[in-house]
C-alpha cells in the first residue's frame, strides 16, 4: 500500500508499528541511542583518528569546538580535559589562531 510503511516491531518496548524507521516513538529513538561502553570506544576511537587528520571537516570541528569553549572563559588546562571527555584531540594548544578566508575555509597559523 502506498505511503504505509511495513508493519515491524519496536526494538525497545517491543510494539507493533507503521511508523517510519525503526522505532515506535521519539523517546524510544532515543532510549536506543543510548551507547555501550564499547560502542563508546569504538566512536572515541574514531572521533580520534579523524580530528587528528588534516581533512577540512576536521579543521574546522575543531575551530568551532575551540572557539565554542573559549567563549566559556575555562583555562586551557580545563578545555583539555573537557575536550579528553570528548574524545577530541585538541590542536597544538588553545592558543592558536585561525583564520576564515574568502572561500570559508579555515587556516591554522
Ligand atoms: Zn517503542
């Protein structure tokens, strides 16, 4: 039937739905999103490796979470291990600067 979507089970509470995707309802979405420790790790893990890369998405997730979190008046030391929490390497130290050009890309100098 047109614009139904299949009849399936919600995997946290376990009701019949139509809803789309896979849950029954918002708060259910949600109780699922809740991680393993070792789902954790894996996405540490992988936050990791990409904010250690020099790909432009990188820079500038870390040029947003920088300047989000000076904006907070913390000191370097509470950022780090803030952003430990986060699994986010920061770049060499808060105090660097960047650099938007005419493009919107960002330069580390
Ligand atoms: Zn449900």
């Amino acid at each position: 039937m047109p614009g139904v979507y299949r009849l399936k089970e919600c995997p946290v509470c376990g009701v019949e739905h139509r809803r789309r995707g896979l849950h029954c309802s918002r708060s259910c979405g949600q109780k699922a999103r809740v991680l393993t420790d070792d789902h954790k790790r894996k996405i540490a893990d992988s936050n990791r490796e990409h904010m250690a890369s020099d790909s432009p998405s990188a820079e500038k997730s870390k040029w947003i979470i920088t300047q989000q979190k000076k904006g907070q008046g913390k000191t370097e030391q509470q950022l780090e291990q803030e952003m430990d929490g986060w699994s986010i390497v920061p770049p060499h130290g808060l105090d660097r600067q960047y650099e938007k050009d005419s493009d919107g890309d960002i330069w580390f100098s």
